[in-house]
C-alpha cells in the first residue's frame, strides 16, 4: 500500500484497489505505521463515501492487528533472557517469522 495513493486522489479510489490491498502486508512495522496514519486522516474527512469509510476502516483493523502483531514478537525476542543454574542471566536466541 503506498502513501501516494491517499494524498493524491482520495475519493477516486477504485473498489478493487481498496480489496487488493487489504490482503498486502506491509513491508515494515514502520511502514504499516505510516500507512495506519494515513488512514486515519483519511476517515477524518467529512464527505468520505461510506463505502469507502468502511473499507479504509477494515483495512486500519487490519493494519493495527499485523503492527500489533510485530510489536508482540519484538517484546518476546526481548523477554527471552533465562537465568542460569547459577544465577547468571543468559540470553537465549529466539527467531520468529513475521507473517502477514
């Protein structure tokens, strides 16, 4: 999903580029930030078709659950340090696979 999309013709948004993007994930957490934010701004206008609210609406949600979704991952990677039989703490390697 790209920014440019938005800024530039809001309200000429074709129904089928809308779907197709639904089912992008991003490429980035900071990237589905952005894109997140974009959306947002989007759903602030007044004279935005309500098809059109509806569907930016489901694509944030699904936004916010692929960002969730990273952020969670990130916070296991960084919980994942196991005390040593000796009391020491180890870091153990933890690798997760980000799907979208």
């Amino acid at each position: 999903m790209s920014t440019d999309r938005w800024t530039e013709n809001l309200f000429d948004l074709e129904q089928d580029e809308i779907n197709k993007n639904t089912t992008e994930a991003p490429k980035s957490l900071e990237t589905g930030l952005q894109d997140l934010e974009t959306i947002v701004k989007a759903l602030e206008q007044k004279d935005l078709p309500l098809d059109k609210a509806l569907n930016l609406f489901k694509e944030g949600v699904g936004l916010v659950q692929y960002c969730s979704k990273v952020l969670d991952q990130a916070e296991k990677q960084m919980e994942i340090l196991l005390e040593a039989p000796d009391g020491q703490l180890q870091i153990k390697p933890a690798s997760f696979n980000v799907e979208g």
